[in-house]
C-alpha cells in the first residue's frame, strides 16, 4: 500500500472519529448511567424494527417477519439473482463477473470437496456443499453492512444448519454403509461387548455433539464477533466521548478482520459437514 | 458484594481460563502446521484442511466455557 | 436475556430459504455452470494444445527453412568457385592461345621478311649480274656476250 492511500485511510478514520464524538458527545452527557448491555444485544438480536439510517424513524416490518427472517429471504435473493443472472449456458469467454461467481463454486470443490469426497462422489455432493457455503458466507458478510444483521449470529438458524448436517450424517451413511453396518461400523472390532456398546454409544452421542459444536462455533464466532465491533464503539457511551479516537480505528480494524472471519466460518462449517457426512459413510479404516 | 455478582466473576474467570486453554492448543496446532509445512510444503494442503479442523474441535470446547459463562452472567 | 431462546418459526424460516436455495442453485444454475467449466476447460486445454502444435510446426518450417537456407548458400558458393575457376581456365587458355597465335604471326612474319629478303636478293644477283654483264659489253665494246657467258656471269654474283 503506497503511502498516500494510508494517509487518505487514515483521514478518514479520523474525521469519523471526530464525527461519531460529535453525535455522540450529546446523547452521552444527557443520560447518565446508559444501557450498555442493552444498546450492544439490540444490535445483535433479533427484532422486528429496521433502522435504515440514523435518526430517522425506524420501520417496523410486519408481524411475522423478523430481521433475521428478513435476512435469510434477502441472502436467497441475492445468490439466486446473482448467479442466475451472470451465470450463461455455453458461456466459454467469461467477464470478470462470471469468474468471480465460478471462483466461488471452484474454491468449495477444489478446497473442500473434492480432496475429502473424492471426485465421483463429490460431484453428487458439491452443490449441496456449495449453497451452504454461499447461504453462510452471505448471512455472515450481510450483518457487516449497517442496518442490516446477521442471521448467523441466533443459534436458531445455526442449529437449523446443524439439524440439516445432522441428517444427512445419517442418511449419507446408512445409504453408503447400510443400516446395520452403519452402527457396526461405529463399534470397535477386537473389543469386548461391554466395552463395545459403550463405546458404540459414545460415537453415537459424538456425532450429535459435533454437529452441536459446529453449531455453536458459527454462532458463537458471528455473535461475539458482531458485538466486538459494538463494544468498541460503545465505550464511547462509557468512558468518554473523545474515547473515539481510540475506539474508531479499533473497530475498523476489528471490522475488517470480522470480513475474513465470516468467510472463514463459513468454510470451516462447510469443511467440517463435509468431513462428518464422509466419516460416517465410509468404512472405518479407510 | 452479592451472590450473582460473585457468580457473574466467577463465570467470566472460567470463560477465561477455558479460552486460555483454547488458545494453548491451536498456538500448538499452528506452530506444528507451520513446522509440517515447512519441512513438506507439497503437503500443503492437506496439512491445513487437518490444521483447520482440529483448531475448530479446540475452538469448540473453548466456546462451550464461554456459552456457559454467557448463561451465567446474563441470567 | 433471549440469547438462547428457540425460535421454532425462525429453524422452519432457516430450512425452508436453504431448500429453496438449494432447490434453485441445484436445478437450475449448477448444469450450466459446470458445463461451462467443464467446456471452458476442454477449450482451453485444446487450444493449448493446438499452439504447442502450431508452435512445432513452426519451429520445422523455421529447421526446414535454414536448412534450405544453408543449401542454397552452399551451392551458390559452390557455383561461384567453379564460375571463377572456369573463369581463370579460360582466360588462361585464351592467354595461352593468343600467345601462341602472336608467335605464330611473328614467325610467320619473319619467315616472309627472310623469304622476301631472299627474293630481294636474288632480284638483285639478278640484277647485279646482269648489270655486270651489260657493264663489260660496254667494256669490250659490242661485244655479244653469249648466253652461256651470261649463265656463267650470273653463277659468279651469286658467289659473291
């Protein structure tokens, strides 16, 4: 980076430092013991107000839809419109569009597929994979953009996710192992019978942990990551107004991190079903 | 002090040292990725896919003390 | 603190986006979509190949051309070293024979110059005879000299 971009970067942190200070300044010498806990969930959780720009009325979205709801439709809409629209038959001179679409499909069988599944299984596989990849990497990326949340940072929607992994954990493997082999695929050869149920049970219990903790670690990792860049922001409320200064800068940075990991997640996510779905389909030792 | 305040210190120590513990093992992961990749670096990528899964088991644990601790303190 | 509250409405809403997402992606965008990688990639692939192709033959023409480059070089210089030496061949035998031809001429000439000096001479024994035939008639004075004095006169000049 050349030094007159750091130099227009900076400015520009600076000057919405000074401007967030200014905003700020007032509300906070107002109110004397603010809600910090509940200024940062609010922006968080779900609700069923969306607030388009500062200081003008928020608009309240009919019953039934909620923010994060809103989100999910808007992230269908946005792949399904993209890729349908840049995406030809018989395209063979790609524009700079269509590449960055492909990229993306490339990247999940190139990384992800295709060296756990192999390639003939992973054909089958790979548009499963790939809508899971791009429906995460947008619900992540899409709370970034203000006004807007982020669907993955409610455990319900990431359990959903993991409920959807989860079955098809199940289904992957009794239609590739077969019902009984599937759970005799789970006990330990060369064991004891005791011992081998046992065992058997804790593999059992293992894949719904895991599926579990791959929930949990989306969640955890959008939520807490969302509200870092809130926090800082917040300590403005807090502390005092010029801690924008120090604060701003902070929460760009965090922002930009927040960036990769959503699209990390989102691969991790898509790594590890993928891993799941092949482990419990394949014969133990393979 | 009152007792879910004493609570509340309680859980955000143990979300602490949970995450500690956390951070311990992928450090270990990374460090002997990195070494593995630097003694093979045609094995790449398959290191990293291993890297990347066994940092998310870590990672998991680390998130069930700090989902806990959460429970804690926001109850 | 609903951080962890369930929100069954918000797993059916997750399920149901996902499917249609999926629904859509998998029928109608991903046939294309490969196809198009797929053809993208045999087309690539063969017009690699075609100019790895293009770029042999080239590099033939390319030998084929030196070679025959170097062919005709070497035949040209051939045909001028043997221009030059039939050149040199024949100016020497021109030489040779316009040095033989100049002798010639030059013996030839001399041999006239002694024939005619000959003839000369003779003319002039003749003539000297005669003259002294002509002189001592007048000397003796009318009198006839014969003819076989005259042969005899002639012998005489010619032992002179």
């Amino acid at each position: 980076m050349n030094l007159k971009r750091l130099y227009l970067l900076f400015l520009i942190v600076i000057l919405s430092s000074l401007t967030v200070s200014a905003v700020f300044s007032e509300e906070a010498s107002t109110s004397e013991s603010p809600d910090v806990s509940g200024t940062l969930f609010e922006h968080v959780l779900d609700g069923n107000t969306l607030e388009l720009f500062p200081f003008v009325p928020e608009i309240t979205l009919p019953h039934g839809i909620t923010m994060h709801r809103l989100m999910l439709v808007l992230s269908v809409l946005l792949i399904t419109g993209f890729y349908s629209a840049w995406i030809k038959r018989g395209d063979l001179k790609p524009k700079t569009r269509t590449i960055l679409l492909e990229s993306l499909v490339i990247f999940v069988r190139d990384d992800i597929v295709y060296p756990i599944m192999g390639e003939e299984r992973g054909a089958k596989w790979l548009p499963f994979f790939t809508t899971m990849f791009l429906f995460l990497s947008v619900l992540n990326l899409l709370g970034l953009i203000p006004a807007l949340k982020t669907a993955t940072g409610n455990i319900n929607v990431t359990t959903a996710m993991a409920i959807v992994v989860l079955l098809l954990t199940f289904i992957a493997g009794f239609k590739g192992l077969g019902f009984v082999h599937f759970f005799k695929n789970l006990f330990p050869e060369g064991t004891p019978l005791g011992i081998g149920i046992f065992v058997m049970l804790l593999e059992l219990l293992s894949l719904f942990t895991k599926s579990m903790v791959l929930s949990l670690r989306l969640f955890a990792n959008m939520f807490a990551g969302h509200l870092a860049i809130l926090s800082f922001l917040v300590l403005i409320f807090v502390i005092t107004p010029f801690f924008g200064f120090i604060s701003v800068p902070f929460s760009v940075f965090t922002y930009t991190l927040e960036v990769l990991v959503g699209l990390l997640q989102a691969f991790v996510f898509t790594l590890l079903s993928c891993i799941f779905i092949m482990m419990a389909s394949t014969p133990e030792g393979e | 002090m009152d007792l879910s305040m004493m609570a509340r210190a309680i859980a955000v120590i143990g979300a602490g040292i949970g995450i500690a513990g956390g951070s311990i093992g992928i450090g270990i992961i990374g460090a002997k990725a990195l070494d593995a990749i630097a003694r093979q670096p045609s094995e790449k990528k398959d290191i990293r896919t291993n890297m990347i899964l066994m940092a998310a088991l870590i990672e998991g644990l680390a998130f069930f003390g700090a989902i806990i601790a959460l429970l804690v303190v926001f109850k | 603190m609903d951080l962890f509250t369930l929100d069954p409405g918000l797993v059916i809403w997750t399920w149901i986006s996902f499917g249609i997402l999926f629904f859509i992606l998998w029928k109608f965008v991903f046939p294309p979509l490969m196809e198009n990688l797929k053809n993208r990639e045999k087309t690539i692939a063969k017009s690699i190949d075609d100019a790895a192709a293009i770029e042999r033959r080239l590099e033939e023409i390319e030998a084929e051309r030196g070679e025959l480059l170097k062919k005709t070089n070497s035949e040209a210089d051939e045909m001028l070293l043997q221009t030059r030496s039939d050149a040199e061949e024949l100016k020497k035998r021109l030489l040779e024979k316009a040095e033989k031809e100049a002798e010639e001429v030059l013996v030839q000439a001399r041999r006239k110059a002694e024939a005619e000096r000959e003839a000369l001479l003779r003319a002039l024994q003749d003539d000297l005879a005669d003259f002294v035939c002509d002189a001592s008639e007048k000397v003796i004075g009318s009198v006839f000299i014969t003819e076989k004095e005259r042969e005899f006169t002639r012998e005489l000049v010619k032992e002179l």
